[in-house]
C-alpha cells in the first residue's frame, strides 16, 4: 500500500454540525491560508468552477478545523460542485453520511 493510501484512511476529515454553517464567499477572489494551500497557486477566482472546486477540495482534504470549512466553503456553492470534486474516498463518504441532500445534488 502507498503511502498516500495510508494517510488517506487514517485522516480524519472534518465536517460542520449543519450545511447552514458553510458561510464562505460565493464569488470574488480567496487566498487560502498556507495551512489550507502549500501551492504555488493559493488564489482563487470564484467565477470559474474549476478553481472554486480545486480550492474545495482543498479546503476538505486539509482543514484543521471546523472554522476553515465555515470561513472558506460555502454551502449552495458546495452543493452545486458537489458531484465534480475530486475527494479521498473517506472524506466524500464522510461528508455524504453526514449530509444527505449532498448525495441527492451530486
């Protein structure tokens, strides 16, 4: 098994209580914080759904707290690019148990 494999069933992905939470901004320009984003990349345009899912995914795969997800998702954005991000196995299974109407929008 790989290394990345590993790492991937061992992390523990957080979510929020509720979607409402996800509070983030729905357009504009985002930096993430180096914690969320060690990339050369960093910046986000959220008019384009590429990167608004890059950032996403990103944002799930690292957050070390709940307060990433609220500051740096949003809800209605989450749910809409749902089905076209690209997550670890573990972190779509958690986030699908956990939130059901994310199953029905992918």
């Amino acid at each position: 098994m790989d290394t990345r494999s590993r790492y991937a069933t061992a992390r523990k992905y957080l979510t929020p209580d509720d979607l409402s939470e996800l509070t983030g901004p729905s357009e504009g320009i985002v930096k993430l914080p180096i914690h969320l984003d060690w990339s050369e990349q960093g910046i986000y345009d959220l008019s384009d759904d590429r990167q608004t899912g890059l950032m996403y995914e990103r944002v799930i795969r690292e957050a070390a707290s709940v307060d990433d997800l609220r500051i740096y998702l949003n809800a209605a954005t989450l749910c809409r690019l749902w089905g076209r991000l690209y997550l670890p196995i573990q972190a779509r299974q958690v986030w699908e148990a956990r939130f059901r109407a994310l199953t029905r929008a992918a």
